[in-house]
C-alpha cells in the first residue's frame, strides 16, 4: 500500500533519502559487527576449510536431567513450581499428604512416653526388691544366732535361707523388667525417628540447582513409591556430543580446548574443554577393516562448558541447540581469530 499518493517519484525518492540518512550511527555500527562476525563464521563454515591442528564436527547441546521422584507412596496435595522455573538446590518442590504418617508418629511418641514410665516402674519395683532382699538378709542373720543358741529351730533357719533367695530372685526379675522397658523405649524411639524420616521425605526438594523442565503430575495424583513429579536441567552440566573419525580422535586429549558455534547465534563463540573420549567406536564397519573403512569408524568425543561460564549465562542454556564445534588435535595449533572467544555481553 503506497502511504505517499501527493509526492512525485521525484520526492518519494529524496523522502526516502532522508529517512535513511535518520538512521542512527550506532545502529549502524551494531550491524555492521553483527554482519561482520556472521561473514566470518560463514567463511569458514562455507568453505569447508578447517585450520591447522584443528577438528570439527556437528552436534547439539546437552544438559543433564534429573526426575524428582517420591521415596514412598503418597498423594501429591501441593506442587510449588512451573515449568520454565529456576530452582535453588534444597528448594521445595512438592508437597505429599501426610496424615495418616503424623497420627503413627503421635502414637509412636506415646509409646515412648508409656516406656519411660514403666522404666520408673521398674526401677521402683527393683528398689522395693533390694529393701526387701536387706530385710531378709537381716532375719537371716538374727535366726542364725538364735538357731546357735538353741532358741530358734533348724527349720526355721532353712525357711529364713528360702526367703533370702527367693528375694534375690525378685531383685534379679525387678532388674530384667527395668531392662525390657528400656528395649521398649528404644524400640519407640526408632520407629518415632522413622517416622519423622518418612514425613521429611514427602517434602520433596531439588537436588541440584536448575530449571523446571517438565511437570508430569497434577495435585491430587495418588503416586507410588518412585513416581516421578517434576525433570530438572542441570544448567551447571552442559555439554555438547560429537562424533570425530579414528584418525581425529586419536589425537584428541583429554582436556583439550574447544569453540562451539551454535547455530542459533552464529556469531557466538563458546570455549568448551574435552572431557570424553569414547573407547570404542559408535559405528562398526564390517570385522576385517581396509584402511579406509577404519576412517568410518567414529568415536564420541564429549565437550563441556565450564561450570562458572553456565552460571553466568544461565539463562541462554538450553538443551537440544544444534551447531558445529572445533577441538584441538595439535597441542601447538593456535585458534584462529575468526574462532576466538565471543560471548553475548563481548558482542
């Protein structure tokens, strides 16, 4: 729809002119570097010319994911995050009912009360015991003189020997008890304690610092022990898979330096360290190799991004962006400046 029908070409033309010549000047310089680094990325994905010492090879970005999952069997009542949200190690994800395991609990803390007090009981029972093993003891020793002296029976001594035993009898039982309502005490103590670990367990928190990915249940879903609620992304294991043929990969050390281009931001150079390099081949030509086919077989070369630099830009990092990645196979082989490090806030 032409928007100037009174202007002649003439002054159409010049119009335009002007509102050219209105572009701000740093606009322009914004483009042009953004043109600049875009013409030095293309130049050399274009060209299929790969510097000295160097490597590439294609792949994608990818992130470490972790399900939250319950230990026990519960209904979810409350879910504290989205998708999409940061989450801090520790933080509370999800809520299961806990009912039912708080009324055990309070009943599992009066069996501890109930044991102490027979621990008293007990201890009391064994103090009456000793009292009346003395006392005993006592009469023992009194019809032993008399007995010498011709005043108190032999069948009386042999009947004072009875109770005297049978009153050690009754400490030794009285103790016993003392000893089982300590066990009983125990006993409920472990199964409070297990309790309280199994509530603690129904407050699900995140293992590790990252973004919701997915949430796979709703409030109100009766789970099973092992249910999974909610995917992390570890956004602090970040890495990028590619694929390098034998004649590359074994020259690839662990640790070597790497660039990786994504292409969704072509003019982006990210450094990446090696931190993986398969054993084993990923695909296995047939078992008698020519020279040639041992260059078809391809090994997994893992490049990861340094934590700290995942930490910063915590928020660009993103699982499944594909694009290209240079690793070093020469120790001496110099980057490039079309490969040096460019980061979004470098631009």
């Amino acid at each position: 729809m032409n928007f100037m029908p009174s202007l002649s070409r003439l002054q159409q033309a010049q119009w335009k002119s002007l509102s050219i010549r209105a572009v701000p000047l740093f606009g322009l310089i914004a483009a042009i570097i953004v043109a600049v680094g875009i013409i030095a990325y293309l130049s050399i994905r274009q060209s299929g010319t790969i510097p000295v010492g160097l490597a590439k090879a294609n792949g994608r970005i990818e992130v470490e994911r972790i399900d939250v999952a319950t230990k026990y069997a519960g209904r979810l009542i409350k879910l504290y995050v989205k998708e999409g949200d940061f989450v801090e190690v520790d933080k509370i994800i999800a809520q299961l009912d806990t009912t039912e395991l708080k009324a055990q609990l309070a009943a599992a803390k009066a069996n501890v009360r109930r044991a102490e007090a027979s621990i008293k009981q007990a201890m009391a029972e064994v103090a009456l015991r000793h009292a009346e093993h003395k006392l005993s003891e006592l009469e023992l020793a009194r019809t032993v003189k008399l007995e010498r002296r011709k005043i108190a029976t032999e069948a009386e001594l042999d009947r004072r020997n009875a109770q005297h035993e049978v009153a050690e009898a009754h400490i030794l039982a009285a103790k016993a008890s003392v000893g089982d309502s300590k066990a009983a005490k125990a006993a409920a103590l472990a199964q409070a304690a297990q309790l309280e670990a199994t509530i603690s367990e129904m407050t699900l928190k995140a293992p590790v610092a990252g973004r919701i990915e997915y949430k796979l249940v709703q409030p109100g879903t009766v789970l099973g022990a092992g249910g999974r609620v909610v995917s992390i992304l570890d956004l602090s294991d970040a890495y990028m898979t590619i694929f390098l043929p034998t004649s590359a990969s074994g020259r690839v050390a662990l640790g070597s330096d790497a660039r990786i281009i994504l292409d969704a931001s072509p003019t982006i150079i990210i450094p990446a360290t090696v931190s993986f390099v398969a054993a084993e081949a990923q695909f296995t030509p047939k078992l008698v190799e020519t020279a040639n086919e041992r260059e078809k077989l391809m090994y997994r070369v893992k490049l990861k991004i340094a934590p700290k630099l995942l930490e910063k830009y915590r928020a660009y990092v993103k699982a499944g962006l594909t694009g290209d990645a240079y690793v070093k196979i020469s120790r001496d082989a110099a980057w490039p400046a079309s490969l040096h490090q460019r980061l979004p806030d470098e631009n």
